[in-house]
C-alpha cells in the first residue's frame, strides 16, 4: 500500500517552454501533497504544500507564477513549470500524506529530472 | 521551529559490518520522526518512523532506530551491512501533533565496500 507514482520520469525540453508533471496517490487518498526540488547530492527543498480544493501554500523564496500547482482530485496534483529555463533543470519530487493528523507519514513519488536546454 | 542534524555526509562500511548512521534533531513540541532511503534517480522510501509510542522502532530491510528524547537522537542502525544497503539515507522531522510539514537533514550517502 501507499504508492506514489509520478509522471513523466525523465523530461527534456526547451528553454521558455512549459512542462506539466504529475503526481498520483495509487492506492489511497490524499488531501495533501507536497512538492519538492532536489539538487544533486542535496537535500529535499520543500517547495510548496498542494491542498485538494484549496490554493496551494508555496515557501518562501519560490514563485508562485512559474510553477503552478493544481490538486484538482483525492489522488492527483500538478505541478507545471511555466516559461522553463535551464536554472529550473532539477530533480523534482512529490510526496502525498496518508493518515489523520496523527500519521503525519509521506508516502514519496519516483521523483521527476528536468532538463532544460 | 524544527531542524535536522546528520552527522557525517558519507559513512562508510565493510559488508557485514555494524551500520549506524546518525541523526539528531530540534524540536519546540513532541516530534514525529522518520527515515527515508534513496537510491540513484530514485523517489524516498519510508524506512521507519517515530510516532510517539515505542521508542525502539523496527523497519524494512533490517533496519530499526531508537528515539532518545533526552539526547534529541534517533540515530538509525543495522547489524550487518548488506551490498545493496549503499544509497543515500535522510532523516526528516515533523511536529508530532496535528499536521506539519517535514524538516530534511542534509543526508548521508552510506557506501559499502564487499
């Protein structure tokens, strides 16, 4: 149980185009989703908290306007990064949280390489 | 406010030998605790996690973790170190009640040599 898939594996694209990844909880349903961007050899940069029906709730220092996200179902959300350029090429990452709010547990996707030419 | 110390970016090991990676931790209220496992170009595997009953938590693949509350500690272990235990391992912290988001170490890329 609790298995995240993540859609496209592995992207290419050109620079000032726009790629849409998405986020699926398999086996159960999730309310929140979270987004994250890994940098080689780093750690998990939380990028932004994805509610179902809600706005999603972005960090500090990322913008909202370049990389959209949408949670329009109990098992799905987007993330688009919008008018890409080379410094978006990373490793991005979703998680879905299952339980109530005395689980707390990610259940983490297969993760996203974006790279921008 | 919550953070994450792991101590030691690569640690390594001789198969069969005594894996301990180690990981403490900062938290205003009771946290949540966990392991995530990553191998190359791959998403988290949730090892373990710490939910506040038992302080010595069992895993997958041999692993367990003990909560230390008095030393902020949850260092993770494993008896015998297996080729394909080599990957990089993140700690991660949330507050305990409620929901929170998670705090990430830094990592630790655990190698080992046959």
């Amino acid at each position: 149980g609790a298995v995240v898939s993540q859609h496209p594996s592995r992207v290419i694209c050109k620079s000032g185009t726009s790629v849409k990844i998405e986020c699926r909880s398999l086996d159960f349903q999730a309310t929140t989703m979270f987004w994250y961007r890994q940098f080689p050899k780093q750690s998990l940069m939380l990028m932004a908290t994805s509610n179902e029906g809600s706005k999603a709730t972005y960090e500090q220092g990322v913008e909202k306007d370049k990389f959209l996200i949408n949670h329009a179902s109990l098992t799905l959300s987007t993330l688009t990064v919008t008018s890409a350029h080379p410094e978006d090429s990373s490793f991005y990452i979703c998680s879905a949280r299952q339980g109530a709010a005395g689980e707390n547990t990610q259940y983490f996707g297969p993760g996203t390489r974006l790279t921008v030419l | 406010a919550q953070s994450v110390t792991q101590l030691g970016s690569h640690v390594s090991v001789s198969e069969g030998a005594l894996v301990l990676l180690r990981c403490n931790y900062s938290s205003s209220v009771p946290p949540y605790l966990f392991w995530y496992v990553q191998y190359p170009n791959q998403g988290l595997q949730l090892l373990l996690k710490y939910t506040s009953a038992a302080t010595l938590v069992k895993g997958i693949n041999g692993f367990e973790a003990e909560f230390k509350k008095s030393e902020t500690s949850f260092h993770l272990t494993k008896p015998s170190a297996h080729m394909s235990d080599a990957a990089e391992y993140f700690c991660a912290v949330s507050e305990g009640s409620g929901y929170s988001t998670l705090t990430f170490g830094k990592g630790t890329m655990l190698l080992v040599s046959p």
